[in-house]
C-alpha cells in the first residue's frame, strides 16, 4: 500500500510539473514582464488596489481597498505616505483621473467624485449604480474619447452563464451609468490566445495605453494580463506567473509608455509595485 501510495504521489507531482511547463509565458511587444523594477510598500499599504501615475513616475496615488482614503506614494523614499480622507471605510477597488478631477470606485459600482485632494477641505459627491441585478467592480479608468468614465465587472448576474465579461459607461457630462453596456469582453477569444480554460474572467484593474490607445486589463484571480481594443475586442492575453504576480490589482502608465502593475499582499508575500519599461 505504501509502494503505490508514493507512486501514485510521484505522478502527481509530474503531472502537474507537465502542466506548468506547458502554460505558456509571453509578454506584449515593447515589454518584458520577467524584468521589472520591484517597489516595497509601506506596511499601511498591504491592500494596495488601485493606482495612478503622477507625471513625475516616482509619485503614485492609491487606495487601500478597506479605507475611504487615496494615498500619495513616493516610491523613491521609506516616508510615511501623505494620506487624504474622503470617506468613511468601505471595499474601495480603483480609482481613475480626467487629469482634473479624481473619481474612486467601490466594489458595488458606486462613483465618489474626490475634490480637494490633500487639503483640510477635502469631500467626495457619492453617485449610485442605478441598475438592477447584483454586480461587483474591481476596475475604473478614464475614457477621453467622449469623457467618460468606464468600470469593468468582476462579478456580475448577466456574464454567468454567458461567456462574456459587461463593462459599464458613467457619462460625466451627466453624472450618471449609460443603463445598456458599453462593450463586453468575449470570454472564448481569452482562452483561445492562453491555451487554456480561463472560466469566469474577472479583472481587477484596467488603464488605456498612452502611446498604443489600447486596453490593457489585469486580473489577480484568472493571473492574467488581457490587452483589447477601446471597444472590449481582445487582441492579446497573457498568462502571469504567481511569483511575480501573487495578486495584480492596480495598473498605471507614465506617458512614456512604462507601465506600473500593483500587488497586494497575499500569503507571504508582501505588497509591491512593479515598473516594466516600455522599449
């Protein structure tokens, strides 16, 4: 018994050494995802979430997903981060920038509009997710083709059992969500360009290239690194490894095409940000 209990042990660990090799690990062209530049943060920031790149690529802005505060990172000192309050504690995801103005986003679809950054006046209007159905968001960033504002789900009632992935326009002009979908992300194009069943894709951030006027879209749960069209098409995806990658959940670009990938600490990992250069 114990001959074919170590057996069949020594297969499983063959097998699944086989699968791991057989995933494939590429990156996007201009990238090289196996050589980043590797941040520690702070202790206060081990759920980092969202992030935005200040002009100065050294200066980060970001959420802790279980306080209602954005934080000011400088990657580049071991200061404590300047910290601005704009609400109470709540699941904050994301957060995006018209370049004047800063919005947050929450796991259930809510916008708050942040004004006064970092100043004794700081407050945020609360604008609701009017539609029907449960659903929960992880990713916001700013669309300027018609100034508006567009949050992926992660989890929402309609892409269940149909194979795709809803993302949601907030009009700024109007201050409310479009009630149809912008776009939706075919979950089979995914699994086509991986090799693999992807399941359920469910993002955790997203940013539009400077230079590319692309999508690029991280998930922490399906490890991947999803690049589409401004329309949802998907025109590229990669496969993450967990040790570089233990939980993606924010991405920024500089305007030089860098981009910034954020992870929150999981297991014993500790929090990160990771800059990859863009050639």
């Amino acid at each position: 018994m114990q001959v074919r209990y170590i057996a069949f042990f020594f297969l499983f660990l063959s097998c699944n050494a086989f699968n791991r090799e057989d995933k494939q690990y590429g990156s996007p062209k201009g990238y090289n995802l196996a050589e980043p530049t590797r941040y520690r943060v702070r202790q206060s920031m081990q759920e980092i979430s969202g992030i935005v790149l200040a002009p100065d690529e050294h200066h980060i802005l970001s959420i802790n997903d279980e306080e209602g505060k954005i934080y000011s990172i400088d990657v580049s000192t071991d200061r404590p981060y300047p910290t601005s309050k704009f609400d109470k504690s709540g699941d904050y995801e994301d957060l995006a920038t018209t370049g004047a103005d800063w919005f947050v986003l929450k796991s259930n679809g809510h916008l708050y509009h942040v004004n006064g950054m970092f100043t004794d006046t700081v407050d945020a209007t609360h604008y609701k997710l009017s539609l029907p159905g449960k659903r929960e968001f992880e990713s916001l960033y700013f669309d300027a083709r018609d100034s508006s504002l567009v949050a992926i789900c992660k989890n929402c009632e309609e892409d269940k059992r149909e194979g795709f992935t809803t993302a949601y326009r907030f009009r700024l002009n109007t201050m409310e969500y479009d009630p149809k979908p912008a776009y939706r992300i075919n979950v089979a194009d995914i699994a086509r360009l991986t090799g693999g069943d992807v399941g359920h894709f469910r993002p955790s951030a997203a940013a539009i290239h400077p230079i590319e006027h692309r999508l690029y879209i991280v998930s922490a749960i399906n490890r991947l690194l999803v690049i589409t069209d401004l329309d949802g098409k998907v025109q590229e995806a990669y496969n993450l490894r967990h040790r570089r990658f233990p939980q993606p959940e924010g991405i920024s670009f500089t305007a030089n095409g860098d981009m910034y990938i954020s992870n929150e600490a999981v297991d014993e990992s500790q929090a990160s940000i990771l800059k990859f250069k863009y050639h």
